[in-house]
C-alpha cells in the first residue's frame, strides 16, 4: 500500500483533558478534537466515548485499512503491559489495561508508553530528533520528564519505567519536592513550579527592587518571570541563570551515562529561549569530562507543543510489529 | 560445529601490563599469561610481541578454525571504531588503529571495547547477569567504571564513550577529582583512592581515637581501612557507610536512568562485603520513587577478579558478526 495514505490515531491522555488527532507519515494532524477524561468516572465509560467520538473519523478514512492503529501516551504509562500503573493524577486507580481494551472496542493495534516517552517518539518520527539513533528527550513543563533514545531504540528497562530523569538528584540535600518527598531533584528546580519556587527565594534572600515584586505569590507563575527577564530585571534574569545552571549540571550528568548525539528540550519553559539554553549549555559543558564536550547538541523540539502529545502518541503506531 | 571446541581469545591492555587468556563458552580460561605494555615504545612492537606469544597457542588450538576471534578491553577503546582514543594511561598516544592491526597480524576477527564495558559483557555472558536484558555494571577500584545494557545491548552512544558514570556529579561542589579537576564524582568518593581520602578527611575531623592513626598517610589504603574496619573501629566503619551513601545515591539516580532489573558491583572495593552493600542498598532505595523500590538486585559480580578482564575481552568475540 502506498504509506501516504496511511494514517495513525493518537490519544492523548492527560488528568483532566484527552485529545486526539489523526496523523499522516509526515506528521501532519489531518483531524483533531478532544474529550474530558475526568467526566469519565470508568475507564469503560471513557473509552465507550472515545469509540463514539471515533467511530465517524475511522468510517470515513478506514475504508482500505488505512488506519494502522492506535497509539496512546498517558502518564504511567507501560508500554510492555499496554497498561496505565497508579498514575495520581488521573481518576482511574490501580492497574488499567489500556491497550487490550482499545484495541477489543476498536479492533486497531494499539500501543501505550508515557508522555515523555511518546514525546521523544514523536520527535524521533516528526521532529528535530529525525535522523538520530542517541538523544535524550527533556520535557520541561508543570513537572519535568524524559525520553531516552539508545541504539534507536526507547530506554524502557526490565519494567518500562525507565527514563524519570526528572527525580534524580542534582543536589544533595536541596529543594524537597513538593508530590515525591525527594530532596534536590531536577523536577524542583527545573519545572515551571521549580522555576516560580526560585524566584520566590531569591526575592526572600534579597533587597533588591525587582518587577516581580508587583506580583502576588499567587501570579508569580514562569510567565511573570519571563515577561520580567525579558524588561531585563535582574532577580528574573538569576531565576533563569540559576535554573540553567541546575539543568545544565544535571544534562552532564545525563550525557555521560548514554552520550547522545542531541539531547532535545520541550514545553512551556523553553519559551525562554536564550535565557534558559545558554546557562545550561555552560553549565552543562563545564561538568562533562573533555571526551564528551563540545559534542552534543542542545536543541529545541520542532514539534508545535499543542501537538506534541498527539504527534508523540500517533508515532507509536509506525513501530507495532503486525 | 560444535560450541563446545569454539575459543576466544580475552586481551586486557592496562597501563603496566597487559593480560591474556583462551576462553571456551562456559567462560573456563584454558590457558592464560600476560606481557609488559609499558615495554614496547610502539603499538607495533606491542603487537608484534603479542604475536609472537600467542602463536604457539593459536597453532595448537585453531587447528579447525576453532578459535573465533580476539577480543580486547583497553582504556578508552572504542567499540565503534575499534580504536583506542587518547588513553592517559598508555605509552602509546592519539588514535590507536587497535582491531586493524590485531587482525591484519593475526587474521583472525577482533573487537575492543574499554575495561568496564568489557566487564559487563563478560558478566553478562559468563557471570552474574546471565540472562538479563538491563541492568549496569559497576567496577569500584582505582577508579569507577561502568557498563550499562540495555535491551540486551551495550549503550555506546553515538560515539562509543557512553556509560562513564564514575564521573557524573553526586554532590555539587564536593570533593576535588585529583585528575578531572570535576567537583563532587562519584569517582572522587567511591573510588579506593577516594575511601583512602574519605578516612583522612574523617580522622583530620576529629579527635576520636582510631586505629587507622597507627598507619602513615601513605598506607592508609583501603585494605587497611577494611581491616580496622572489621576490627570494629568506629572512623573506619564511618569510611564504608559514608561511602555507601554516597554510591547509594549515584544508584539511586541510575536506575531512575535505564530501570535495570539488577546492578553488579565488582572490583576491590566489593571486599568490605556487607560494611559497603549495606550502607549504599539503603540510601538507593531511600532515593527512588516508590516505583522503583525493593525491585533492583544489588549484586556482587560472580567472576574471579584476576580473570574477570580476560573473560570479558573474550565474550566480545562471540558477539562478532561475520
């Protein structure tokens, strides 16, 4: 069959939101919408909507066996099992075997991973991670996740939890996070809610006049700082330098477990720009051993973030093994 | 043929000697010796003197074609390329063309890949981590190397250095790396050279009678440690736990990497036994998410220490494709 006109279906997930799109070889969303998920108090229930809403889309474009099948990233997602496990933020508690439902309701292959994961195949398929075998995918939003790419194959591990580079430690003794009890991971510093916590310190720690003290503790969001970076505000320029350094530190650390070719940034916080990529790309270099410097490339995801999740979801579908 | 009359050849290159041996599948050595490095000013004449070692034993064994390859750890070897990059600890400097000139002079296929990467091969194949697809290997002695699988495969990453994971950073700004000049590596502390500075810096700390004071600063090494330490001296004993935090937390931020079923520590250091394993098993678990812990075996590797880096240059070899 000619693969341009075969089509994936991507599902996105999320605690309060689940979008969907139908997406082409070269990435493109042919159709999109989105449901709640927490209206949903079943996951039978849930995907008894998704069917309904689906149903229309895949008549129409499944005529020939188009559709090639599902893909789905959600947060704890398995993708050995095909099973969503414990996520907190979702309604739907214990063990929950996505892929065999969809895949009874729909009668599609299906394949399940987490976000992160699902993003970095999406980047891997569609985005500025084309082409590479080795690079480390680092969402940077409300929290911070990762997908790692080795060989050209997804980092799972023996359970498929690998890849939470967002926990580990980057300093010992530092920031308690505010869900995991952990003390100085990357994710209470480098996520937007880390982000907004350091300039709450710093302007703590300090005297000196800053826009951002026009803010409440309530509105002083990674926004707020970057509009104030972006005035040149010195206390909203450190939150940035600071959170670079703590990213870049942690990228050393990362570079020298896989050594991969690029390591790609995604989400709200890379807005910044220069802000954010400069710091950690020092910080970064001046923690790698000589062997490793100057090598890898930090660069931005080329994927429209509102589309992401889907792309990353519906590139899943490419990889089932028939 | 049968597998049972197929060899391979184990070549470990260090710094003042270098190592040799004839391995059967079951990882029995059957005939083994070693050679200077240091004494040949030459790549060339290294080989030639290998050469002229090895050709009694390649005669009386590849009488069929028996004997199916070379395989060598070295520092800095690079799988890839088969070259030996820029090694501090060698005579011989630059690029080292190493599998090139092993098989031009011996005609037989040849892999290199550096020390630890090889001894996670060989424990993979012959030792403690038969049968598993993810897990990381961890040698503890002058230094701290690692080897990391994942899938069933060595992670190279895109240039072949991946997986040096003595050298990422477990506390910022700690401890000075006498040669990388890094601040706070695992290498730095978990190392015997770094158990050795850990005992100084405890008994300069403090005025608490030890029996560690009875040894010059030149002798303070870490059997001596070891022993003081199960003579129930109280400093010593804070020498391993301290240690095994520390390698604790580096584990800890491991396994939220790659997700390994099991992490194999080998090398002098694992000779405290349970006084390291102890202290380091929990603070690993005391830094996982919850859906990691109590699910990582925390291993001691199962070759013999004098052997392990000949059995693991020679399971390179029967991972060459033909």
């Amino acid at each position: 069959m000619d693969i341009s006109n075969e089509f994936a279906i991507g599902i996105d997930i999320g605690g309060t939101n689940t979008k969907w799109g139908l997406v082409n070889h070269r990435g493109e969303i042919i159709q999109k919408g989105d449901l709640r998920t927490d209206a949903h108090t079943t996951i039978d229930a849930f995907i008894d909507a998704l069917y309904d809403t689906l149903t229309p889309i895949i008549n129409t474009y499944n005529s020939e066996g188009n559709i090639k099948g599902i893909g789905i990233g959600a947060p704890n997602g398995n993708y050995y099992s095909g099973t969503i496990e414990y996520a907190p933020n979702l309604i739907w508690k214990g063990i929950i075997p996505v892929t065999k439902l969809i895949t009874n309701k729909f009668g599609l292959p299906s394949a399940l991973t987490n976000d992160a994961n699902a993003a970095a195949v999406g980047e891997m398929t569609y985005g500025a991670a084309r082409g590479l075998r080795d690079f480390i995918m680092i969402t940077l939003g409300t929290g911070v996740g990762s997908g790692i790419v080795a060989n050209g194959q997804l980092i799972l591990g023996h359970d498929g939890f690998a890849g939470e580079l967002g926990h580990t430690i980057i300093r010992h003794g530092g920031r308690k996070h505010w869900s995991t009890d952990l003390s100085g991971s990357l994710e209470a510093y480098a996520s937007a809610t880390g982000i907004s916590l350091t300039a709450k310190e710093l302007l703590q720690n300090s005297n000196e006049e800053s826009l951002l003290r026009g803010y409440s503790e309530k509105d002083l969001n990674s926004k707020a700082i970057y509009e104030c970076a972006m005035q040149d505000d010195a206390i909203a320029k450190e939150v940035y330098r600071f959170t670079g350094q703590i990213l870049g530190e942690a990228l050393a650390n990362f570079v020298m477990f896989s050594s991969p070719e690029a390591i790609v940034l995604f989400g709200g916080v890379i807005k910044a720009g220069n802000l954010i990529l400069q710091p950690t790309k020092e910080h970064m270099e001046r923690n790698l051993l000589p062997i490793f410097q100057n090598k890898v490339r930090l660069i931005f995801s080329e994927l429209q973030e509102a589309d992401a999740a889907i792309l990353g979801a519906s590139a899943l579908v490419w990889d089932i093994r028939d």
